[in-house]
C-alpha cells in the first residue's frame, strides 16, 4: 500500500484543534507509518487595517477540511474518523467505505499554492533516488535524482532514451517516489 491524501471534514474553526489531536493520536498510538502529514490548507492574504496600513492574514483555503497523508489502513482509518473534531472523509459514500484519494494533481495544486510540495525533499526525496515520472512527456518512465533544486522545485533526473542516460529537468510536481 502507498501513501496518499485524503481530505478530512472537521468543525469548521476547530481545523487547528483537530490537527494537533491526529498528530498526537498517531504518535501515541504509534501509527506514524500509517499516518503522516496533517495539513490545514492557508494562504496568505493581506488585508488593510482601518488606519490604511497592510496586515498580512492567514486565511483558510476550505474552511472545515484539513488534508491527512496517509496508507489507509483499517487502523489509520479509525484512527482518523475517530478524533474528536473530525466528522468524516470526503470521498466516502458512508456506510463503512473508505474514502477515494486525492489525485496527485489536485494534491499538487493544493499545497502548490501553499509554497510545499507532496515530496518531502531530504525525507522522501534525495540525489540518486528512483523516481517515477507522472507528468509531462516522459510520463511512466523511471529514472535517477542527479540534482535538487529547492528554490524552483526542480529537480534533473537521469532517465533512459533509446538506450542512452539523457538529463531532463522536471518540476517536483511532475515525479514521485519509485
């Protein structure tokens, strides 16, 4: 099983009570392999006070709904739905289903516009890792991590053209882990 994102319904306002409840359920209950990033989607957004000057403001992208990177497990998945705050999955039908995953695109958007990336570099994504390319015209081919660019989220991956290493340059958005 891979991990991947789902997003979680909370009481609207609680968002931030509810992350630091998972984050802390995973850790006692020693699911961290199963559950690992909880995310309260914001963006900044600067907003005039009444005596004209700015103020910068977090603002919440889905009032009501946090993001969870996790292997849905049966255990994960109680875990969850089970935290006080959380009132279901999005993506489930109810009655015992567990829910359907974000898409990599809609993951990517997401927390594109937060400044963060799905890959964790340095956790989960290092020079002469494997990669699998999900975008772009080299799409499902494999190749290997040669350089990182933090600041542009790139990276150049060394993939296999008709026999020979050719160097591509790929934004994070367009791998994953292999």
């Amino acid at each position: 099983m891979q991990k991947e994102w789902y997003v979680v319904n909370t009481y609207s306002g609680h968002e931030n009570k509810v992350k630091e409840k998972l984050e802390m359920r995973a850790s006692s209950m020693g699911m961290e392999d199963h559950i690992y990033r909880v995310i309260v989607p914001e963006q900044k957004e600067i907003e005039l006070t009444k005596d004209g000057k700015e103020k910068e403001k977090m603002k919440k992208m889905f009032p009501g709904y946090i993001l969870v990177e996790m292997i849905m497990s049966d255990e994960a998945w109680f875990i969850v739905r089970n935290t006080p705050g959380v009132t279901g999955f999005i993506g489930s039908s109810g009655k015992g289903a567990k829910p359907f995953p974000l898409t990599l695109q809609e993951v990517d958007r997401i927390l594109g516009s937060m400044g963060m990336s799905r890959l964790e570099i340095g956790n989960s994504l290092n020079v002469d890792d494997m990669v699998k390319v999900v975008g772009g015209p080299f799409a499902n081919m494999y190749g290997k991590v040669r350089t990182i660019d933090i600041e542009n989220q790139k990276v150049e991956v060394a993939l296999d053209l008709f026999g020979q290493e050719t160097i591509v340059e790929l934004a994070l958005t367009e791998i994953e882990g292999a």
